[in-house]
C-alpha cells in the first residue's frame, strides 16, 4: 500500500459511544423501527440535521461476488 507509512492517524480519547449511537451508526434506515422514535425520526425524517448520512440513492458494487449482501454500497 503505496505511502502508507507517511500517513499519521492520531485517535482522541473520549467517552464511548452509547449503544442506541453504535446502532445508528449501523442500521440502514429502513431499520429506524429497532431504533426508539427520537432515534428512528433522526434517521428518516427528511428534516434531520444528521439525514445526510443516510442516503437513499447508491448502488451496490457486486464486483466479483456472487450476491448483493456480499458487496458493498457506494453513493452516486
């Protein structure tokens, strides 16, 4: 991996995330009902400050896999 060991990655300790945060950092929005409202509302409401990092137009890049799961998303 070409000038890797030029680049400095530096970490900045805090507190840890709560759980429903780790959720949200995960769950597609389609899963916002695991979530509780508040919680779902931040990921499906189109008014949301934070709605920018749940988009709902990419594709799923299947370069040499065999199913959709297996592949990865990639925004347009």
């Amino acid at each position: 991996m070409k000038g890797l060991s030029q680049v400095s990655v530096k970490f900045q300790k805090g507190q840890p995330f709560k759980p429903f945060d780790q959720l949200m950092s995960v769950l597609p929005p389609r899963s916002a009902h695991a979530l509780p409202k508040l919680y779902a509302k931040l990921i499906t409401d189109a008014n949301s400050q934070i709605i920018d990092f749940y988009p709902t137009d990419f594709e799923i890049d299947t370069d040499g896999k065999r199913h959709a799961w297996q592949g990865f998303y990639r925004r347009h």
